[in-house]
C-alpha cells in the first residue's frame, strides 16, 4: 500500500498547495483593486527599494547575458544564411527574435533567478521570525505591505531590464555580422526596418507581465514557508522553478494566441 499511500499524499499536497496558491492569488486582487480606490495605502518608498534592486543592480547581469544572445544567435543564424549568400538579413531576424520572444523571455528567467528568489528568502526569513504573524496581531495586512510592492518593483523593473537586454543584443550581433564584411549603418537600418512601434511595444508588454508572475511566485512561495531548517531554503528554489515554468508556460500561451490572431 506504500506506493498509494505515497501518491494519495503527493494528491492531497497539490490540492492543499492550489488551494493556498488561490487564496493568495484571490487576496493580492483584492489587495490591488483596494489601492487603485484608495491609492494612499501603497508604500511608495518600499517599491522604490525593491525596484533598485531588481532593476539598476542586475543591469550589469541582464545587459551581459543579452550581448551574448546577440553573438551567439548572430554567429548562428549567419552559418546558415551564407549559404544564401544573405548574411545581413541576420539583422533582420535577430531584432525580431529579440524584440518579441528572446529578450523578454531570457529577462525573464534572469529575473526569476535573481529578484524572484530574493522576494521568497526575504520574506521566508521574516516568516519563519514570526514578523509576519506579528504584522498581522497589529492589523497590518502582509500582502499589503510586503507582497504588493515588490510585485509591483517587478512589473516596472521587467521593461527597463528588457530594453537593455535587447539593446545589448543588438550591439553583439552588430559586431558579428561587422566580423562578417556588413557595414555597421547597414546592419541598424535592417533593424529599423522590420522594428515597428507595435513589434517594441509587444515586448516591453510580454516583459511586464512576466514581471508580475516573477513577482507573484516569488512572494507565494515566501509566504508559504515552512519553520524547518531548510524552510528558507526550499521556498528559494520553488520560486526559481514555479517562476521559469510559469514564465514559460505563459510565453507557450502568448505564443499560440499571436498565431490564431495573426498578431
């Protein structure tokens, strides 16, 4: 009876985890919707700290791991495209990929890795202290005062990082495709070319939303700390896996909804 016993338990940890998971997702709506009514109760100031951190301190790591995107899709995409004898249309391509799909999505995953997992192992730490039940005897809802501005830091941070991102990546394959004879005013026409407003803007909006299920996992799996000695631990790694999953579940279902609307 182990091997049942085991699966009726794996059953019930999944239907308890989605529960949890509802209710937070439920009350951080409502959170949000009470400070679109009443915008005073935001705290400004602790957005603001979250954003510097999640935005201005990984700029190095995200413009970095964009620049090497840019090389290595560039590198690639030329070895087939010589056979052609078309290599400057790699710049073609490589704007596109980077500002709808690429540069979004690495940022994405960048910032699931580094903010997603300090949002869990801050607020973990003050769980397992007991600051959050301490917040809530005075009244003071954790969502509220935690969870919303750093979700919100991750939205607006996303768009800032993306931007960089896609930036870098274009100067890496700006400086592969001049490696390869192709003047550099060339390869930026190309991208100016097939860069619409609309192309730009889908991705700096794809990154936004990424933001928020970075933000959201992050904090979930905060407030769902256990008191173990590893509790702080295990809520860091959930909010890495649940937030690439997340992320790449969601960019599957952009993806197949830009097809059916020919977007």
């Amino acid at each position: 009876m182990k091997p049942f016993e085991a699966l009726g338990r794996r059953a019930c940890e999944f239907a308890e985890s989605t529960r949890e998971n509802l209710a937070f997702l439920g009350e951080t709506t409502a959170c949000a919707l009470g400070m679109l009514v009443h915008p005073g109760r935001f705290r400004l100031r602790d957005a603001a700290l979250a954003f510097e951190r999640a935005s201005f301190d990984a700029l190095p790591v995200t413009t970095g791991i964009g620049f090497l995107l840019g090389l290595i899709l560039a590198f690639e995409s030329a070895a087939a495209l010589r056979m052609f004898g078309v290599e400057v249309y790699v710049s073609d391509l490589l704007a596109i990929g980077l500002f709808r799909e690429l540069g979004p999505l690495v940022t994405a995953i960048v910032l699931a890795g580094r903010t997603g997992s300090a949002f869990a192992a801050e607020i973990g730490a003050m769980k397992v202290d007991e600051e959050l039940d301490a917040l809530t005897t005075m009244g003071l809802p954790p969502v509220r005062f935690l969870v919303m501005p750093r979700v919100v830091a991750a939205i607006a941070a996303m768009p800032v990082l993306t931007i960089f991102a896609e930036l870098a990546g274009l100067i890496g394959g700006a400086i592969v495709l001049s490696m390869m004879e192709v003047p550099t005013p060339v390869f930026w026409r190309h991208v100016a070319d097939v860069s619409t407003v609309f192309t730009i803007s889908f991705g700096i909006v794809k990154g936004a939303f990424f933001g928020a299920l970075v933000g959201l996992v992050g904090c979930a799996a905060g407030m769902r700390t256990t008191t173990a000695a590893d509790g702080v631990g295990r809520a860091a790694t959930s909010a890495v896996v649940g937030g690439i999953v997340s992320i790449a579940v969601a960019d599957g279902l952009l993806a197949y909804l830009c097809y059916l609307w020919n977007i």
